[in-house]
C-alpha cells in the first residue's frame, strides 16, 4: 500500500506496494534536467525528456503518487472545472481553443505511453456529462456548450443520461478516457534506468542541473 497526502484513503493506494528505486543520482554528474515530484506529470515529463535524449532526474520525497496522482478519481477529460465559456470571457476564444488542445494532447500522451509499454491500467475511452437541473443552469449550459463546442471539443446536447438523475438538459463530451492511475506511467515506466531517485524529506544533498522543472500544483510557483 501507498501512502498518500490525504485524509481519507484513496481507491487506488491499496492496489499498489510502494516502488523502490533501483538507481541513484551521479553526485559527480550535471543533470539536463531535474523534476520535483513523482506523480504521473513528474515521471511522464521525466520519460519524454529522456526520450528526447537529455540526461534527467526525477525527485520524490516520500513515494509515487503522494499526491493529486493517487487520489484523483481518475477522469481524463477535456472538460474542466473552469469552463470554456469562463475562460473565453476572462481570456479569449483563442485561449480556450488552446486550453482544449492541450488537454487531448494531455490525454493522448497518457494512451501513447500506455500503448507504447503494455501498462495494464483498465485504460477506456468514455463520454463525460454536465447536466442543468433547473431553468436558469439550461441557460448556463447553453453558454458553456457554445464555447466548447467553439474550443474545438466534441460535444452535443442530449435529454437523456446513463445516471438516474433528474435533469433538464445535459451536454455530452466525447474523447474522455478514465484508468487506473497508480498502475498507468509513473510506477510502471519509472523503472526505466536512470530516470528516478527517491529522495527522503530529511536528506540532504548537492545535486547540479541545467533546468528544474517544479510541482505544477504550487501557486505561486517558488523561486530557483
């Protein structure tokens, strides 16, 4: 079992034993690049760049998937928890074109490392829905379906669900997916050589870098 940063235990942690690094850092060496954090974007950066040929690291203070990676409810999807119709408004239709197309390549990244090595996740492609229960939400659905739709997402508008809710209207998204996170890329691909080094809390060392790429879920990011 996994632990993790939450209170309540995950669906995912107990399907796991915790991954023991099998390598560690070169303290003689400079590394292209080191990543702070061994969740599923720490370690699917970590294999991209050493696809890409440069010399990485990734760093993790407790074990893979602490974090959001092994709590998540593990929807891969294109609609997010700011709408598109929110981010035209305060941004533009361009921006959210943009927002769009970086959350499929999101999830075609995840397939393509899913494809490329084996990794049995439960991975499956699924609809996704956001329903109006009242008048006045129809109204706000019809202003989120149009900039979605103007994103370049995949959706339509359906009086029915597979849910036994009681609605007015729904908008329907395709090209979701959802799996198994803690058996999808982080401890499945961080057993590549090289690439992983599991750094405790307590541990003090002097590692050299050209680039650090820094937990995305940090606002503001800190400085280095």
């Amino acid at each position: 079992m996994i632990l993790r940063d939450g209170y309540t235990p995950s669906l995912w942690q107990s399907t796991v034993q915790p991954y023991v690094s099998s390598s560690k850092p070169d303290p003689a060496a400079t590394y292209d690049v080191i990543i702070v954090g061994g969740g599923i974007t720490g370690i699917s950066t970590g294999l991209m760049l050493q696809e890409a040929g440069l010399r990485c690291l990734v760093l993790e203070a407790r074990n893979l998937c602490f974090g959001t990676t092994g709590g998540t409810t593990a929807h891969l999807n294109t609609l997010l928890d700011t709408p598109y119709s929110t981010i035209e408004k305060k941004f533009s239709a361009t921006a959210a074109k943009q927002v769009a197309a970086a959350s499929a390549a999101a999830i075609a990244t995840v397939r393509r490392n899913i494809d490329q090595h084996g990794i049995q996740c439960g991975f499956k492609e699924a609809d996704a829905y956001l329903f109006a229960q009242t008048k006045q939400q129809q109204k706000e659905l019809a202003d989120i379906f149009e900039a979605t739709a103007k994103a370049g997402v995949s959706v339509s508008l359906t009086d029915a669900i597979p849910f036994p809710f009681t609605l007015v209207q729904a908008m329907k998204a395709g090209g979701q997916a959802k799996f198994h996170p803690v058996q999808s890329p982080p401890p499945r691909v961080s057993s590549r050589p090289g690439i992983l080094y599991m750094l405790p809390t307590y541990h003090q060392a002097s590692i050299f870098c050209t680039s650090v790429v820094l937990r995305t879920d940090l606002t503001p990011w800190p400085a280095c």
